[in-house]
C-alpha cells in the first residue's frame, strides 16, 4: 500500500512538472477555468437575489456548494485525469499497458494524465470556502467540519467517478454512455439543496449520491449536524469499497484490440 501511494504521488509529480513547462499555457488554462466557474456562480447568486430564498438556501450558501463541488471536481480530474480518458484507452487498445504494469491498475490509469484546467477549479473552490467561511463567520468547529468534508466528498466523488468510468469494459463504444452516466451523477450536484425534496432528494442520496458532494455538506457545516456527517462517511466508505470491486470486475472483461496498422 505505501509503495503505491509513493507511486501515486511520483507520478502526479511528473505530471505537474510536464505541464508546467509551457507556462503561458499551464497559467492561461488555470485562469481560465477560474474565470469559467466564476461566471457560473454569479448566475446562481443572481438568481437567488431575484427570486429569494428557496428551502432555507442563501446566496452564501451556493457559494458553498459550489465550492464543495469545484473543489471535488478539480481535485480527481486534475490528479486523476487519466480516469476521463479510459473509455478511449478501451476502445483503442491503449490499456494494453497498464494490464502488464506491475503497479496497481487503477492507479496507474488515474495517474497517466493531468488536468491542467482543474487546478482552475481547485482555486475557485478554495476561494469560494474561505468566502463561505467569512460570510457566517465560521467557529474552529466549522473550519475542521469543512476539512473533513472536503476529504469525504473527494472520495466519494473519485469513488462514483470510477464506478461510472468502469461502464467502459461493457460497451463498444462507452464514450457516450460513460459520459451519461457521469453526468446523471455529476450534474444534481450543481444544484442547490432546496432544488430536490421529498422522494427526489431521497433519490440523490442513497441511490445516486449526488447531493452528499456538496449539498448536505453545505447543510452539516451550516446547521452542524453530526447525524448528516455520519451519513456522508459511511456512504463515502460504501462507495469505495463498490466502486473498487466494481473496477476489479469489469477489467475482467477487457480484450485487447491488438491493432495493427500499416503505413507507407
């Protein structure tokens, strides 16, 4: 496990190093997804603004969930890019060299890319918890409550990222079917907790975990409810646990495609 973990964290590394190199690039990548996300929120705060209060939820409130979310996203698909590319490794062929890596699969496809771009999310979401924090005036308590949820979302999220992904040795062409599957998950995320109710809020719970990214994290730091932490740490420990047979499975049923082209 350590020797993987060193591996893990040598290869993110290299990979930062490799996409540093073209600076204007790495930055104006960085800067951009940023400025991105920035003008996404704005929508939501302006809409609250418009409308009022919907379910208790404030413009504060959106800030956090969108830096929850951000923050989530930008940390698997910034480190754990190579994930976002698996149905096209599956197709192609090119997962031939990770069957014969002596390393741990699933760490070793996740580490093969870097997303620059999602360092840009990172940013945003750690810009948009310190607001969050100033704008309630949050105690040690809260602060230690965001850490720690910071941590559970981020594992949920990789966890349910993997399981979608893993739809990629089950399809000819997964590209599209991965992709919805990812964004059934990714995209309630994104919406505020007053937004979901009653069966439907049931639903994005324990059935699709989307609101346990963002959503009742916001609602655990906002109102500190130990009840809702523990909900989120043991679905967080759930999903790892799937999504990791559930890998281990599917790669059961990968062929290689042993392509062979010709060129003059």
């Amino acid at each position: 496990m350590m020797q993987e973990f060193k591996f893990v964290l040598y290869a993110i590394k290299k990979n930062i190093q490799s996409s540093a190199e073209l600076r204007t690039s790495f930055l104006m990548n960085v800067i951009g997804m940023t400025i991105n996300n920035t003008a996404f929120i704005l929508l939501w705060v302006f809409f609250v603004k418009s409308v009022g209060v919907i379910g208790g939820w404030t413009a504060a409130d959106i800030v956090a969930l969108q830096g929850f979310t951000a923050l989530c996203f930008g940390i698997v698909f910034s480190f754990g890019a190579g994930l976002r590319k698996l149905p096209e490794q599956v197709t192609n062929g090119t997962f031939d060299r990770f069957m014969l890596s002596p390393k741990n699969i699933l760490a070793r496809v996740c580490t093969s890319s870097f997303g620059v771009s999602g360092l840009g999310d990172i940013v945003f979401g750690i810009v948009c918890l310190v607001i969050y924090g100033f704008l309630i005036h949050v105690n040690l308590l809260q602060v230690l409550l965001i850490i720690v949820l910071v941590v559970l979302s981020t594992m949920l999220f990789f966890a349910v990222a993997v399981a979608c992904y893993s739809a990629s040795f089950y399809f000819d062409d997964a590209t599209f079917v991965v992709s919805g599957l990812f964004e059934l998950f990714f995209t309630p995320s994104l919406f505020h907790g007053g937004a979901f109710q009653g069966a439907m809020r049931a639903f994005f719970m324990f059935v699709i975990p989307a609101l346990l990214v963002g959503t009742i994290p916001v609602e655990i730091v906002k109102n500190l409810s130990m009840g809702k932490l523990s909900i989120v740490a043991i679905f967080t420990a759930f999903w790892f646990v799937l999504s990791i047979k559930i890998f281990n499975h599917a790669i059961r049923r990968y062929e290689s495609s042993n392509l062979m082209t010709f060129g003059g």
